[in-house]
C-alpha cells in the first residue's frame, strides 16, 4: 500500500531566470522537497495564509473557506495523489461529519485552502519517491532556482542577458547538461549547443564535475 507523507509548506519563491514564475516548497519532515509551479494568484492567496494577513475584502479562497464553515463541512486533509507530464494532481478530503466526499482539486487551491483550514498535506509516498529533490543547501531561492533551471530552455528566456543564462546553467548538473547538448546537436541546433559546450569547458578548466 503506498503510505503517505505529510508535508509542511516551507514557503514560495520567485525565480530571477524566468520571469513570472512562482514555485511553491513543500517540505517533508526529511531532506526531500517538492517544488510545485503556481500562478501569480495562487502564489499571492498562499502568501497571505502563510503569514495570516487578513485582507480588506475576501478572497476566492478564504470565500470557499466561509462557505464550508457555515454549513459545518471540515476539511481532513489534502492529498497529492498523481504526477502526471509536469502536473501534481490533488483531492481534498471533507466531512460533514456523516460522510466523507473527496474532490479533486489543483494543488495550489488545494494549499491555499488548507492552510486556511488548518487540516495536513499529505503526499503519497510513490511521488515524494519521484520528484522529491534533495538539496544540501536548504535555501529556499537556491532550491526554487534549482527546480526552475530543470524546467527552462535558453530560448525561453528570451529577457535575459547573456551572464543570466550563464547563472542559469550553473544550476544544472553536469549529467543533464550533456544531455541537453546532445540533442540540440541531434537536432541541428548549434547555437544553444555551443552554450552548453561553453559551460563543459568551463567546468573543466575549473575542475568543477558536478
């Protein structure tokens, strides 16, 4: 039976490298975390619940969380229960005390909510397996950077200069770089292999294998 794993919100992070983007850091009681991608929206409803800000008119979700309580429907818990092409799919678990109904749900509600409603997130332990990542340095930037650089290609930074998708290379690790070199060779895309071969041969001269 795949076990679940609860998980803390360890907090969000905006990355440098690509504009926009907002990743939400949940954090098991260990070394592992899973960085999840959320909307502009979604990262500023999180951040109001992370630091209990009341804000002067209700949002959608603290409307939902009122909505629930009136009718005395409690959240048990939310569950991440599928990864699937990037995507962490969740259920929310609720009560009226009879019977239990589960929903499915974004992640990122699902987190905005839950927060709000003071229930457990939890994930199966099949998908902390596989996309947990492990970081020594614990800090979140680092950590969100990290899983950006994962998610990006030099095209997709169409803003950035050139010592910024040098930073962004920075991040990957050697195995991955190789690979990407190898099919933007494969696919006659020379240009963008000649940046990776450029981070290789940096990496050599400063005998930096990672």
């Amino acid at each position: 039976m795949d076990a679940k794993i609860k998980l803390k919100v360890q907090g969000l992070t905006n990355s440098q490298i690509k504009s926009g983007a907002y990743a939400l850091i949940l954090a098991e009681d260990g070394p592992r975390r899973i960085p999840v991608i959320v909307g502009i929206s979604e990262a500023q409803s999180i951040a109001i619940a992370i630091e209990k800000v009341t804000p002067p008119r209700p949002m959608t979700h603290d409307l939902f969380v009122q909505f629930a309580k009136s009718f005395q429907i409690r959240l048990l818990n939310v569950l991440i229960c599928r990864f699937e092409d990037g995507i962490y799919y969740s259920e929310m678990t609720f009560t009226d005390g009879i019977s239990e109904t589960r929903i499915d749900s974004r992640t990122s509600d699902a987190v905005a909510i839950a927060l709000r409603m003071n229930c457990d997130i939890l994930v199966k332990e099949s998908i902390l397996d596989q996309c947990g990542m492990v970081m020594d340095d614990n800090n979140l930037s680092d950590l969100g950077e990290a899983f950006f650089a994962k998610e990006t290609n030099p095209e997709d930074m169409v803003d950035a200069d050139r010592e910024k998708i040098q930073e962004w290379l920075r991040l990957l690790q050697k195995s991955e770089i190789e690979e990407r070199m190898s099919k933007a060779i494969e696919e006659e895309n020379y240009e963008l292999a000649g940046l990776y071969k450029e981070e290789m041969q940096r990496r050599e001269k400063e005998g930096d294998n990672a």
